[in-house]
C-alpha cells in the first residue's frame, strides 16, 4: 500500500507565498516521479511541476519562474515553493508520483489534494 500525504496549502494574499509538501510512504521499491497537479473549479486538471528521479524538472507555462519543485530522497518527499501567488492560482493542488512498488509493479499514485485559494 502506498500513500502520498499532502500539506501546505491555504489562504494567502496576491503576491504572497506558500509551500506545499508531499510525503510518499508505504511498500515503495523505487520513485520515477513526482509532481504537482492542480484544478481550478470548472477546468481540467493541469500539470504544475515535475521532477524525475535523474533531477529533470518540467514546469506548466503559467508557473515557470515562480514555482520551484525539489525533493528530499531520503523522505521520499516532494515540495513545491510557490512565489508571487496570483489569484489564478487558485485550485485544488494534488501530489502524483509514478513509483515502483515493492508488490504491485509500477503504478500511478495520486493525494487527496490540498486547496490554495489566493485572495485579498
């Protein structure tokens, strides 16, 4: 059984910052990726940020330059430092990982999501 654990999220101020983290725990044999994931009311469920294992990151266009993912591998944790928060922000953030675990093979994982909302 594998679990990922979000926190972080919350009411911040336009311009403000957050962090976001993300622990993994449970039967892991190995972790590909992770990332962040966020939906806004009414629109599909993008790609915020990324990070695979070899350290490659890839960034949704509307975060680039002000979200920054990274990692603690001996935590198997994932954070997401967001900075110069907009309102459109504003969404339900869930932690992915794409990991090998120890019974059930390689598998897609999913948090239960941490809301951001970025209001004055």
């Amino acid at each position: 059984q594998v679990q990922l654990v979000e926190s972080g999220g919350g009411l911040v101020r336009p311009g403000g910052s957050l962090r976001l983290s993300c622990a993994a725990s449970g039967s892991i044999f190995s972790i590909v990726a992770m990332g962040w994931y966020r939906q806004a009311p009414g629109k599909q469920r993008e790609l915020v940020a990324s990070l695979t294992s070899g350290g490659s990151t890839n960034y949704g266009d509307s975060v680039k330059g002000r979200f920054t993912i990274s990692r603690d591998n001996a935590k198997n944790t994932v954070y997401l430092q967001m900075n110069s928060l907009k309102p459109e922000d504003t969404a339900v953030y869930y932690c992915n990982a794409d990991l090998w675990a120890r019974v059930a093979g390689r598998g897609d994982y999913w948090g239960q999501g941490t809301q951001v909302t970025v209001s004055s």
